[in-house]
C-alpha cells in the first residue's frame, strides 16, 4: 500500500485566507488609511502615536540690505496624530464532537460566517468615526434639485483647502446616490473614468461612477441624504493583533497582517463540554487627519520694510473632509477664526451659506 502524506492547512495561511475574506466585504474602511500595528506590544497605554512631518516657511533677505538685522531661524517641530486602540473585536464559535463528525463544520467552514461579522463590526466602527459631526469644519448643503452646481462648489472648496487631487472619493446614502444619477448633467453611471478592476471587490459593487477626479461609493450605513467629500488618508484605521497565549498548543494560533488589517486566529478544545472553539480577534483604533498651513501674514521680515512674512498656521485643521446634505444651508468657520486665516474658507463664501433649499437656484448650465 502506497503511503499518502497528509497535507494539513498552516494556520497562518487559514489567517490569511480569513484576512482576505474580510477585505473583500468592506465598503468603508477601504477608504481609511489601514495599518496593522505589531509594535505598540510592550508599549506603555493602549495608544498608538503616528509622526506627521512638520512645516517650515521659506523667507526673503532684501537684496543689497545694510545688514543691520539677521536672517531668521525658524524651529522645526514635528507633529504628532494620536490613535486610541478601543474595545477587542471579535468573533468566536463552538465546533462539537458531533459537528466535526457528523456534519462536515469545520474551522475552515466557518471562515466565510465569521468573516461577516468581523467586516460588518469593522464597518460599523469606520461609520461611527466617520459620520462624527464634531469632526466636519465645513459642511455644504442644498445639492437637492443642484447636483453639478453643488458637486462643483464642493470641489472648489476642496481645491482651497489643498486637498490632494487623484485620491478624492465621495460617500453617498442612498437618496443622496438617486440625486445624483438623476442629474442628467453628471452622466454617472455611464462612464466611469476608472477600470474596476482596480478597486477592492467591495468597492466594485458600491461604485457608482467618477467625475472631476472624484471617485463616487454608495453606502447604506450613512444617513440617506448625507454624503461625504474625502482624501483617500483622511481617516486612520489601525488594528493590533493580540499575542498568541501560551496555552495554546502549536498549529493552533497565528497571526497575520494582510492588507493592512492585522488578526489573530486560535483554536482549543474545550474537554469539559466536548466541543472546539475557534476565535478570531484584533483591537481596533481609529483617528482622523489633521493638518497646519503655511500661510502669509503681517509679520515684516528683517532688511524688507515691505513684504509680509510666511509662517506656520500654530493650530491644526481637518481639511480632509466635507460633509454634505441634500438640503439645508452650507455652514463653516467664521471669518476672523484660525480655519479661516489659515485656508481662506469660511462660512462667508460658502455657497447657499444663507438661503433656504427651496430659494437656491436651479443650476442653469446646459
């Protein structure tokens, strides 16, 4: 009798395959910067902390000048943006002796059933961080009846305040999504302007089109009439996989980071209640993006009687974002606030910042 060698599944490559599984159902979190953090173990507090480059301005010496002041030195300071790890997600399940035997339930059967609720918990976190209204300095409203005219305010608005080009997706709801298509003037739907085999498989289905460099995703987990103006990095989402206990015996735990979602997966038998117990885990943190401007101010520069200097904004913003609502008025900083000097946006030169939905004019353009 010819031996056949047994060819058991690694359990990294099960954790790998459940990682995949989870990325191809996520909507939301693929629009957050995702990164599995291996290195906050054996750090102090359960906080990660992300080093953002710092600013410098560049500044002029008057030509010929006579020498009576120095040039100026300016400190670089590096910043700093902090993310939390938050509750232990999960999701675990018993496999009886009669199960196993009997029924053909397995671990590797149970991946694709706890796959969907670690991507429907992980959505739901993405979705509370990113509908967080305490975030959003400006907020543009009045798209009902004027979906170009209100699409291209927003764009503008975004070019203002720097946001980077080829990275902008906007999250729709659902009636905001109907609006949209509707407006006979966007085409969306039609053409695409991207292969959608570049986008992660969630993304395929939720796509809805592209236009002036914004990539348009439908989600049903926001507020119908809301959407959501985004850089593909204005959000963070870290997930920290748990150290694999010592108890557990070998070729029953791992861990993995694929993709950026970093998990752990372990199995043991419960001898007193005769069943397996298969557990997928990770910590989850998420933070937004904010930034500082340089900016022109009155300050007079040594030798130059004449030119104002450059400086660094001293406060940070969120500028990677925008809400949006079908109707209402636009809201934003006031015109003498930090966000204002910094950007040159506020509330003032929003449009539709006073009138009501029903006075806003229709968009006239053919």
């Amino acid at each position: 009798m010819v031996y056949t060698p047994h060819s058991p599944v690694k359990p990294e490559k099960l954790v790998n395959q459940y990682v995949g599984l989870i990325d191809r159902q996520l909507v939301v979190p693929n629009l957050f910067n995702r990164q599995g953090i291996d290195q906050f173990k054996g750090s102090e507090g359960e906080a990660v902390t992300v080093k953002v480059p710092g600013r410098l301005p560049a500044r002029r010496y008057a030509f010929r000048n006579d020498r009576s002041a120095p040039i100026k030195l300016d400190v670089y300071k590096e910043r700093k943006i902090t993310t939390t790890f938050g509750d232990l997600i999960y999701s675990g399940s018993p496999i009886t002796d009669e199960q196993k035997d009997f029924d053909g339930v397995s671990t590797t059967s149970l991946l694709p059933v706890q796959s969907q609720a670690i991507s429907a918990e992980l959505e739901q976190i993405c979705i509370e961080k990113l509908t967080d209204e305490s975030i959003y300095e400006v907020k543009i409203g009045g798209f009902r009846g004027n979906g170009k005219r209100g699409l291209l305010e927003a764009r503008t608005v975004f070019n203002k305040l720097r946001a980077p080009a080829g990275d902008r997706y906007m999250l729709v709801g659902s009636e905001f999504e109907l609006e949209l298509l509707l407006d006979e003037k966007l085409g969306l739907g039609t053409a695409t302007g991207w292969a959608q085999g570049d986008l992660p498989t969630a993304f395929q289905g939720a796509s809805i089109g592209s236009r002036y460099g914004i990539t348009f995703v439908r989600s049903d987990e926001i507020g119908a009439e809301d959407a959501y103006l985004l850089t593909g990095n204005a959000f963070n989402l870290l997930t920290g996989a748990p150290s694999i206990p010592d108890g557990i015996g070998a070729g029953n735990g791992a861990t993995t980071n694929y993709n950026g979602l970093a998990l752990r997966w372990m199995k043991d038998y419960d001898f007193m209640y005769r069943h397996d117990r298969s557990t997928v885990d990770t910590y989850v943190g998420t933070s937004h993006t904010t930034d500082v401007f340089l900016r022109f101010d009155t300050e007079i520069l040594p030798g130059d009687t004449t030119h104002k200097g450059e400086v660094v904004g001293t406060e940070d913003h969120f500028v990677r974002g925008i809400k949006l609502t079908l109707d209402g008025r636009s809201a934003g900083p006031a015109a003498n606030s930090a966000f204002a000097l910094d950007t040159g946006v506020s509330e003032s030169v929003l449009w539709n910042n006073t009138a009501s939905p029903a006075t806003v004019a229709t968009d006239p353009t053919p």
